[in-house]
C-alpha cells in the first residue's frame, strides 16, 4: 500500500504537466486580404477575458481526477501505460479497416457508475514514424471507452469498446460528460465540432455505456452550435451564430431513453442592397434577423430523429 502511494505522490506531478494539450503552431502570416480577415475574426474571438484562477478546492478535485485516472490506466496497460506521457500503446483496427495498427491511448475523462464499475473515455490516436508532434487538423479522433471492475481492491478490465467513432478536429474526440440517458441507464455525451476558415461548428453525440456494443445513438451527431466568424459585413454572404443549451425530458413516446430538448438563440444577418436607383454594384447593409426557436428529438428504436420544432444550428 506504502508503495502504491509512493507510486501516485511521483505519478502526479508529471501527470499534471503532461495532460496539457499541445495547442498545433500558428499558421504562417496570412497571404490575402480574405485570409487576413479570417485571421482577425478568429482572433477577436479568442479576445476573452481570462477566466478566474481555479479555488484550491477545484485543484485538488482535478488532482484526485488525475491520480484516478492513472491508476485506470496502470490496470489497462500495467508497465505500458507511460505515467509522464500520459500514453499508452495498443494494435487496434481503425473503423471499417481488416488490418491491425498502432494506436496510442490518450485518456480523456473517466466516471464511476452506479453499479460501482469505472468508465473510461479514451482518444487514440495513430501511431506515425513521421508524426513528430503534428496532428491533422481535418481528421477526428477515435472515441475508445474501457469498463474497469474492482475485485479484492484491484481494478480489472471487463470490456474495451475500441474505435467507436471517429469524432471532432485536430485527431481530438472532444470534451467528455456523464449522465443518465433514462432512469438506471448510465450514459456518455460527447461535445465536439470544428473550426476552419472562420465557420466553427459544434455537435453531440451520445453513448449508452451499459450496451454490449457501443455506438452512436444520434447517427453522425446533432449540430448544438454555429458561427461564422470570419464573415464579412461587406460581402455578400449570410453571417450568422447560433447557440444552444440542451436538456433531457422524459420520453413522450416511451422509448427506451429519454427525449433530447434543444433551446437555440442567435441571429443571422442576410444583408440588403441599399445602393441608388443606377449605381453601380450592389451597397450592402446589414438586415439582422433574431433567431430564437427550440427542437426535441426523441429515439425511434435506432437513432435520435427530430420530433418538433428546427435545429436552427443545423440550418447554417
């Protein structure tokens, strides 16, 4: 026990430094007027105040995340698992692909559910000789979730679900949460989405973790937000932001998990030509339009299907 302790005290500290997520470098200075405006539309977006420094209370409930997490993986991998990298390997096949590759684990977020199993949310990611740190920015990362059991004090693997899906940019799954899906049912949401030349979307996916087989209960995801940032006032496109908040309800239909219940706000601006009678080319002004509506989705047996109302995010 001595050790095991000894083990973690060294074991977090490295943890802590290695989960940061290496953001990709900066693209070089950009060449046209049209990238340029791209570039500070994205920039006036990071333009956020900083958030508040965490309380030693969120601290330490992030290192208790952390030693947790570890020991998961330690369970997994035993002297695979790299506790400075926060890394392991595995040969696993990619989605609808015969032939055996190797990954490495990146551990996302884990979760103890009610019947006292551990839940953990995993990113692989490729192996490459020729990787060297560089991610593709176009392609998702691929969602592994490992059920943990404990016996006689000890965590055993009961369940790898390998290569779900392939969700989210930059080879990254996203951002991990747990609920219940319907009563007694424990359940993962995956939040995720893309940012590129300007357009930023985002969407949910959702994941019975009590199900033999895993797989996405919402399709290819449902669209929670979008924005065009880059968008130009004086060009003639559609600008446009939309976003969510998402709740569950109780199922109207009685299926097997609870209804999904969208309330989106935004607002699009359509432009107007307001140039004189003989001018030349169009004069265009802003015509903002409010938006504001609500969807429900409920599952038909195999998936999420819309119900009632729009998803306004997915209309853009």
């Amino acid at each position: 026990m001595r050790s095991a302790v000894l083990f973690l005290g060294v074991l977090f500290p490295m943890l802590l430094a290695s989960c940061r997520e290496h953001t990709p470098a900066p693209a070089a200075a950009p060449a046209t007027p049209a990238a340029a405006r791209v570039a500070a539309a994205e920039a006036k977006a990071a333009a956020v105040p900083a958030p508040l420094p965490p309380t030693p209370e969120e601290l330490e409930a992030g290192a208790a995340a952390l030693r947790e997490r570890a020991v998961l993986m330690h369970a997994i991998f035993g002297t695979k698992f790299n506790p400075a990298a926060n890394e392991a390997p595995i040969e696993m096949r990619a989605p609808d692909e015969p032939d055996l590759s190797m990954y490495t684990i990146e551990p996302v977020a884990h979760a103890f559910l009610p019947n006292g199993d551990a839940a953990l949310v995993a990113n692989a990611l490729i192996v490459r000789a020729d990787r060297d740190g560089i991610r593709v920015h176009t392609d998702g990362g691929l969602l592994n979730v490992f059920i943990l059991r404990k016996a006689d004090g000890r965590w055993t693997l009961l369940k790898h679900h390998a290569n779900v899906a392939r969700l989210g940019t930059w080879e990254r799954i996203g951002t991990a949460k747990f609920m219940h899906l319907a009563p007694g049912k424990p359940g993962l949401a995956m939040l995720y989405g893309s940012a590129f030349q300007g357009y930023v979307d985002r969407y949910l996916s959702l994941f019975d973790l009590g199900a033999a087989d895993l797989r996405d209960l919402t399709g290819d995801g449902i669209a929670v937000s979008a924005s065009a940032l880059a968008c130009e006032p004086a060009d003639t496109e559609t600008c446009y932001d939309v976003t969510s908040g998402w709740r569950f309800a109780v199922s109207a239909s009685g299926a097997a998990y609870n209804d999904l219940v969208f309330q989106f706000r935004g607002e699009e601006d359509s432009k107007k030509d307001v140039r004189r009678k003989g001018g030349e080319g169009p004069r265009l002004a802003s015509d903002i339009t409010r938006l504001d509506g609500a969807a429900r989705y409920a599952y038909d047996g195999k998936t999420y299907v819309l119900v009632e109302g729009k998803n306004l995010a997915k209309s853009h």
